[in-house]
C-alpha cells in the first residue's frame, strides 16, 4: 500500500501578521504588563517569531529577552539539558513569569523545576499556518479541564478498537496532564496548537493488544502514516512482542536503538496515553501539508477522538524512565471507556462535555 504525501507548500500566513498572532496567544496566556517574558531559542528558530514575541510582549507591556541554547533538540532527543549546563541559566528562567520555548523541553528536568516554581511555560514549535489554524477556540479549556477531572478519578481505562487493540491499564500513581493551547495558570505547561489530555500508566499496569492500522499516524520519531497493520503486545507494562511490515520493522528497530543495554526495557515500556480534543485538527492534515515535522507536531497529536499511544520515558510525569526510546502514535477509530464510562466511540467524541465547536477560519 502506498500512501502519497503533499508536497512542501509555502506558508499561507502573511509574515507580518505573525506580531498579532503572538500578542492573542499571549493574552490568553495571561500575559500582562511588568511580567518577564524570556525567550528561549536555538540555533534553528524561526527569527520571524522572535521578532513577533517581542513585539507582542511590547505591545501588553512586558518585558523580554532571548536565551538561546547551542542545540537544537528535536522528538528524537527528548530530554536534552538545554537549560541548567550553563551557570545562571535555570536561576534567570526561574525569576521569569512566563517562558517561550522554541524547542521540545519534555522529559528535561529543568521543566519541572521551573513548573515547580510556578513559572508558566508555552512551547511554540509549529509552522505559521498551523499557528493561526489551531489556535485554541472559545470552549476547548473548559472541555479540557472538564475531560481531566474524568481522568484524575478514573482508576481503570480500557481502549479497544474493531482493528483487534485491547487494552488496559490502571491510573493514579502519576498526575493527568492537560494541555488547552496556552500557558495562563500559575506552573502550567502548554503547547500552541494543542488540545489533549494524557498520563501515565501506573507502572506495570498497561496489559493487552494494540493493533496500529493504516492511516494511523507514527508522529515520533518519523512523521508517516502507517501503511501495514502493527500488532503489539503487552504484558506487565511493557511491549513483548512487534508483528508486521515495514511500519513493525521500523518500530522496532528504533526502539532497540534505544536499549542502554542488551537488557533495558525502558524503550519498550508504555509511556503517556491519552486522547486529542482540537476540533480545529484534522487527522488527514499531513496529507494536506506534507510530512515536514514542523506541519504536524501539534495537529497529528491533537484531533478530536484519537488515542495516543506511546512507548518509552515517563519522567515528565515523575517517574524514572529517561530513554532515548520514545514513539508516539495518534490512533483513530478507537473506543475509550474510564471505569465503563464510554468517553471516544470508534474515533468520536461521545460525552457532550468534551465537544467543542470549530471555530471558523
């Protein structure tokens, strides 16, 4: 089966409407005027949206400055220390109020010490149309923070799908993480363009069979759809067994990549699980844009009614896995059930309070 890809189009958004974009991104993040904004960049970040943040923060009243980091960290090295190696680094970013990030800052422990602080953290890693397109509409924080309160009290989650995936595992031991598409409470992370809500199992918990089918899209560490079925298997928390193609081959061979040793099982073990809510993504948005990674970090993680299932660390959560063996696989077609509740059916949001209207674009 061969699936086509779009090629690379030029960005549709007016560059100079970029500075009116981050000034309502920055509103909804509660931005107001004597806060400290500190931007953190790399060596591969778009100066169109420095420029924008500066001009934003002007525009609210805020102060600013840029730190930028001589990495450039992508999905496939999460973790990476950009903060904290050099002396003062982490101190500054921990007196700011809100922090820019132009990079992937998951799975750093830096994060979680600046969130711990209560310093608000926004991550902005997508592509300018994608920014405009998926910028959180009127309701999706409510339906979030409505979808976490379901998940906080669930201690059992079953997923299954008619493509043969069964699975389940028990919550709790690990917080629920939410994301709405902007950082304006006090040690929140978020992501523009976001919309989902995830945790992670309790450990040794997630038992079953997932089956990943075509059209299913492998978002980390390649950005594909899948073209042949996956059949995985889990037993006490862990992946014991890969069957199929060329998708199966690929993901197994990155995940013994990420072995430390012939005998680390930490690339194979069941990360954050969870499900989109955005009803401003489309899950055929890849299709439409390209694979670049920069068109489908937010929008392939993010459409209402997937499942997202992951391999590998969970130290954003807590816990202690840190591996390099990280996958991440926005499902469809899938039906999520919390404690028998039925949340998703077959791909589509079912509870009246986790709907939230498109807004027109």
């Amino acid at each position: 089966m061969t699936v086509l890809q779009a090629s690379v189009q030029p960005a549709e958004v007016n560059p100079a409407k970029l500075a009116m974009l981050f000034q309502r991104e920055f509103e909804m993040s509660a931005v107001k005027g004597g806060e400290t904004i500190a931007l953190v960049s790399d060596l591969g970040t778009r100066r169109e949206y420095i420029q924008a943040a500066f001009a934003a923060a002007d525009s609210l009243g805020a102060d600013a400055y840029e730190m930028c980091v001589n990495s450039i960290p992508g999905w496939t090295k999460v973790g990476v220390p950009t903060i904290g190696k050099c002396k003062g680094t982490l101190d500054a970013l921990s007196q700011a109020d809100l922090i820019v990030i132009f990079h992937v800052p998951l799975f750093a422990r830096w994060l979680k010490t600046v969130m711990d602080k209560q310093v608000r953290v926004l991550m902005i890693i997508d592509a300018p149309d994608d920014l405009e397109q998926l910028m959180s509409p009127p309701g999706l924080k409510e339906a979030m923070k409505y979808a976490e309160s379901l998940y906080k009290k669930a201690k059992r989650v079953h997923v299954t799908s008619e493509a043969g995936t069964d699975l389940t595992w028990t919550c709790g031991e690990y917080p629920v993480m939410t994301q709405w598409g902007y950082a304006d409470e006090p040690g929140h992370f978020d992501h523009w363009g976001a919309g989902h809500i995830h945790t992670f199992p309790n450990e040794g918990s997630a038992e079953g069979t997932v089956v990943i089918q075509p059209g299913d899209i492998i978002i980390l560490p390649y950005c594909r759809y899948v073209t042949d079925p996956i059949r995985l298997e889990l037993r006490e928390g862990h992946i014991t067994k890969i069957e199929g193609g060329l998708d199966a081959k690929l993901m197994r061979d990155w995940l013994n990549d990420g072995k430390s040793s012939e005998d680390d099982r930490d690339p194979f073990a069941a990360s954050h699980l969870g499900w989109g809510m955005n009803p401003q993504a489309r899950w055929y948005w890849m299709a439409l844009h390209g694979s670049q990674p920069e068109r489908a970090r937010a929008a392939a993680r993010v459409f209402p009614g997937n499942f997202l299932f992951s391999t590998g660390p969970n130290s954003q959560g807590g816990g202690n896995r840190t591996t390099r063996g990280h996958y991440d696989v926005p499902m469809r077609d899938c039906t999520v059930s919390l404690d028998g509740r039925t949340l998703i059916d077959r791909g589509r949001i079912v509870d009246p309070k986790m709907i939230v209207d498109r807004a027109a674009l």
